[in-house]
C-alpha cells in the first residue's frame, strides 16, 4: 500500500520555516500532545541512489525465504489483525 502525503504550508518566517531553511538540519522531530512525528527532507529524486543490480541482488537473496509458510494460516492472522479497531487508525 502507498502511504499517502498530506502537503502543509508552512508560514513564512516562522520557527518552522526557519529550521527548515537551515542546511545542516536533516530532520526534525514535531511533538504534539506526548506523541512525536519525524520530519525528514524529502529527496528531489526518489531514484537518485536507486542500483538496479543491488535490487536484484537483494530479491535474489530472498528468494526462497518464505518456502514452508502456511498461507492460510499467515492469511487468517492478516484478517485478524484487520478486524482489530486499533486507536487512532484510518478507516
């Protein structure tokens, strides 16, 4: 599933703003109400450091890694692990 991004525009001239003009600041951490969110820069290319071969190297390495698991019973585990109405999930 593809995460979905929510854009904010972030005041001019704010402590915000600030912090993030700043070049030696690579991420930043948001606290609100004791719970705590990452803010990291987002690369101008995803694929910038994409290696295609290391890609391959790493699926070729997996394979095989999942031989002996029980579908059904990862399957079942799956839908009770949906059915479960956790704090604060999307619907």
């Amino acid at each position: 599933m593809v995460a979905k991004k929510k854009v904010i525009a972030v005041e001019p001239g704010s402590t915000l703003a600030r912090l993030l003009e700043e070049e030696t600041v690579d991420s930043i951490v948001l606290e609100s109400a004791g719970e705590r969110f990452l803010l990291v820069r987002e690369d101008e290319d995803p694929f910038a450091r994409y290696d295609p071969r290391r890609v391959a190297e790493r699926l070729d390495r997996s394979f095989g890694s999942l031989t002996g698991l029980d579908v059904d019973a990862c399957l079942l585990e799956l839908r009770h692990q949906w059915d479960q109405d956790s704090e604060g999930r999307p619907d």
